[in-house]
C-alpha cells in the first residue's frame, strides 16, 4: 500500500510503500493526530519512517495505479 504525506513548510511530499493493511494505516495515521502524536511507518525495506502529528498537512492512502498493458483503446 502506498501512502503519500504531506509535510506542513515542505515543498516535496513524502512516499512510503508499506506492507501494512488499511486499517493498520488508518489507526496510525489517527493516533498521530491526536496531541504530541507521532506517525510511525514501516516500509516495505523494512526501514521505520517517524513524522511529527502537528506537522502533517494531508495524507493519501491507497494503492498505486497499476500499469496498463496492451493496445485497446479505452471508454
């Protein structure tokens, strides 16, 4: 699952791609809004990914956009 973060005062957002389910996401992504919250993230390399709550401006959950293959033409 991909979730894309934006930082408050920060041009570029974040990336993570993360193994976790949606509502394991979701859960976190709730408890680093509360005060002095911070949301924690495993990547799928493993690796921790720690952003303050207060400075989170907006979050996207979902997965990519899979490739499309072939040569149809689309509705």
């Amino acid at each position: 699952m991909e979730v894309t973060i934006g930082v408050q005062n920060v041009a570029r957002e974040l990336s993570v791609e993360t193994e976790s389910d949606t509502a394991g996401v979701t859960a976190a992504i709730e408890a680093a809004l509360q005060p002095g919250g911070v949301l924690r993230l495993k990547d799928s390399r493993g690796r921790d990914v720690f952003v303050p709550g207060s400075v989170i401006g907006w979050i996207q959950v979902g997965e990519p956009e899979k490739g499309r293959v072939g040569f149809g033409v689309t509705p």
